[in-house]
C-alpha cells in the first residue's frame, strides 16, 4: 500500500485515488458516454485541454436535444390548433341542432354535420324507444348489451378498434368497410336511451388513445335537446 506523503490530508488523496479509479474506468470503457449522453452537457472541460471529441460530444448532444424539444413543441402546437378548429366546429354544430324543432330535425342535422363538417363516412342514430322518427333507428337494449356489453353503462364517449361483429351491429353491412368508430352514449337522469355510432374507413381515424372529451359534450347537448323536444 502506498504511503501518503507526510503533508498530505486524507481528503486530498482520497480525491487523487478517486480520480484515478475514474480515470482508469473510462479507460476501460471507451463508450461510457455513449450510453450516458446527459452526463456530457454536466462536464467542464477547458478548451485547452485539448479533447476536442468531447466537445463535439456535448454539443452534438445538446442540438440533439434541441432538435427533439423543437418537435415536441411543433406537435403540441398542431394539437393546439387541430383543438381550437374542433372546438369552434362543434360549437357552430351545437347551434345549429339549438334550432332544431323536433327530434326527426336534430337527427338530420346530426347526421348531416357529422358527416359534411367531421369527415364521418358513417352515422348511426340508435335509440332505445320504438316508433321514432328517421334518421333515428330502434335498436333493443338488449341487443346492443349482448353485442356490446358495457357500453351503455360508460358514462364517456369510446372510440378505436372495434370487432366486426360489433360494427355490423351498429352499421348494418356497411359496418363492413368500417375501420374504426367513435361511439357516444346518450343518457337521461342517469340512464342510457340511446347511442351516436361514428365509423370511419380509416383505421387511425378514431383511436383508443383520443380525448373523447369534446364528443361526450357533443352526446350530452343532444341527450339534453331529446328530452325537451320529446317533451313537447
């Protein structure tokens, strides 16, 4: 073991073995920093030291990160203004369905903006009650249970994949071209009446990941227009 010079304080030659481990462990292994990127933006290396590849290291490593920040911003910003256009179609839409002056009406309009404004190649109107009026379809709760059983019982709007048994359900045949779906239950003091079936021929058109927050609005205000309508 090595003697410490007499001057010397234990600090100071704990620092140089330390230092030394150090240095011999990078020298074992050459592409430390390769799997441990971050740790060059922290290091303090003169110029003059001459170690110019590590320099390039650190900043190639910050542009890199600088490059990925850039792109998370951009898509946020896309997300922002895909929002803000969504948002100010359904609020053109949610007034327009306010002048309807009965439920054949809303439906029709309904199924007319969803289709020309939201790009929908499918709209399916289902209700619970028999006898109502086109477009609005009577479907059995237990049919659309026994086929989609939970659905009525979600109090959001689902959207993604769905089986093809459960789209030949909600689309008839045409469910068939159907790749993916929004569905938007409609409820009345807790209960579901009846249901919105969105398809689309685009598998990526609806996914299980979307915020359905602005289609479980769009449910609400037309469950709310149904009952006054109803009840005139």
């Amino acid at each position: 073991m090595t003697t410490p010079p007499p001057h010397s304080s234990p600090v100071a030659v704990t620092a140089k073995l330390s230092a030394a481990r150090v240095a011999a462990y990078l020298r074992r292994h050459p592409r430390f920093f390769d799997q441990h990127p971050e740790l060059l933006t922290q290091l303090a290396i003169p110029h003059e030291a001459g170690v110019p590849s590590l320099i390039e290291r650190q900043v190639q490593h910050l542009r890199k990160r600088h490059d990925e920040l850039n792109e998370q911003l951009s898509e946020l910003m896309q997300a922002a203004r895909d929002n803000a256009a969504l948002m100010i179609k359904l609020h053109q839409l949610h007034l327009t369905l306010m002048d309807c002056v009965d439920t054949a009406a809303l439906g029709q309009v309904l199924q007319t903006g969803l289709q020309s404004e939201f790009g929908a190649d499918h709209v399916a109107l289902w209700c619970f009650e028999p006898h109502v009026p086109q477009p609005w379809q009577y479907i059995g709760r237990d049919v659309l249970a026994n086929n989609l059983p939970g659905l009525t019982e979600s109090p959001r709007a689902l959207a993604g994949k769905w089986r093809r048994q459960e789209l030949r359900t909600l689309f008839g045949e045409a469910g068939l071209g159907v790749s993916s779906a929004a569905l938007i239950p409609l409820h009345a003091h807790e209960h579901c009446w009846g249901l919105i079936a969105i398809g689309s021929h685009q598998a990526s058109h609806f996914r299980s990941s979307m915020d359905t927050l602005f289609i479980t609005q769009l449910g609400d205000v037309v469950a709310h227009l149904w009952r006054r309508l109803d009840a005139r």
